[in-house]
C-alpha cells in the first residue's frame, strides 16, 4: 500500500496561503483585543517563531545569536525590507537587513557614500571586517572612537546587509564570532 503525505510544495504553498489570508485580515483586526493592543512586531508583519520571530518576507531573526541578544525588529521602508537589531558583548550593536534581490550592492555604496558625507573616515580593516566597508565613528557624548562596519550577502530570495558598530580597537575573535553567527542564520534561510 502507497503512503500518501503532503510534499514539502504542499505544505509551503499552505503556509503562504495562511500567511497571506493573516495579513489581508490584519488591517480588519481591531486595535485593541480584550482591552489589550496587538504588538507592535505584529503590526509590521512579523510573528513569534521558535526561539525568535518571522517577517512574513521571509526573514528570521533568532532571539540570540551567539551572546547577541534581539532588541528590536524594523518595519520595511521604501528600501529596505525587514531588519532586526541585536546587542553584544563588548559595547557592540548588530543591525541585519533584508533588501529586495540584486540591491546589496548598491545599499552597500550608499552606505559608503552616506559617511564620506557625514565626514567620516574610512578605514582599512583587517581580518574579518576587511570584507566590509568601515569607518572610524565615534558616539556624539563620548570621546572614545567606534569603528562602523557594514557587510553585504546576496542570497537567492533576498539580499541582505549586516551594521556592526563596536569600540576601536576591536577584538579581532568577538567580531568573527558574531559575523560568522549572522551568516549561519541567513545561510540557514536560503
């Protein structure tokens, strides 16, 4: 006797259907349910997921990665799709970004050319921020200087940009760690 079961389409097909009968429905969904008001994550399209929450772009942003913990998600813009932002270890803030197919490349030189202008020096990194674009940055209240670095991943649904910002000099092993960390979650998206 065959065995009949759903097939991995079936099922994903399921699951877009569901999600977008969800969003359809959520702009008829009152603002407030039992005198309690939905979430803010909730109103920009993203939901709880196993040990983290998913945008309905794809996108899925653990609660931690590695010792970096989830702060707050982002909302898409004209742009930029969905994005969360992490803190770590070591005064460091990790901002992940998903952007339509085929743009990382150019998120990336406005990056560049949004802190030329702001009159930020660029930097040459070595080891693991080399594969970035970097700038010596420092917080407006504190004299110590930060460095900014910004990666960009091309994926095959999505791209995506990953900000770091951590103290100058850096610590070589606690940005390879948290790079390393950020590409095996978007690795395990594609």
């Amino acid at each position: 006797m065959q065995r009949r079961g759903f097939s991995a389409i079936t099922v994903k097909a399921g699951r877009r259907a569901a999600l977008c009968a969800a969003l359809l429905l959520a702009p008829m969904l009152p603002a407030e349910v039992n005198g309690q008001s939905l979430s803010h994550e909730v109103a920009v399209g993203w939901v709880p997921d196993l040990r983290g929450l998913r945008h309905f772009s794809g996108l899925r942003c653990p609660d931690t990665i590695g010792s970096a913990s989830r702060t707050k998600v982002l909302a898409a813009d004209m742009g930029r799709m969905a994005g969360c932002v992490y803190a770590a270890r070591g005064d460091m803030t990790a901002v992940l970004r998903q952007h339509r197919p085929g743009t990382g490349h150019a998120v990336a030189r406005e990056h560049l050319k949004a802190y030329r202008l702001a009159g930020f020096e660029k930097v040459d990194k070595t080891g693991i921020a080399a594969g970035g674009i970097s700038f010596k940055t420092r917080p407006w209240n504190q004299e110590e200087p930060r460095c900014e670095t910004l990666w960009y991943f091309e994926g095959a649904n999505a791209d995506y940009s990953l900000w770091l910002s951590y103290p100058a000099p850096e610590r070589e092993d606690d940005l390879v760690w948290l790079v390393n960390g950020f590409r095996h979650a978007l690795a395990a998206l594609q």
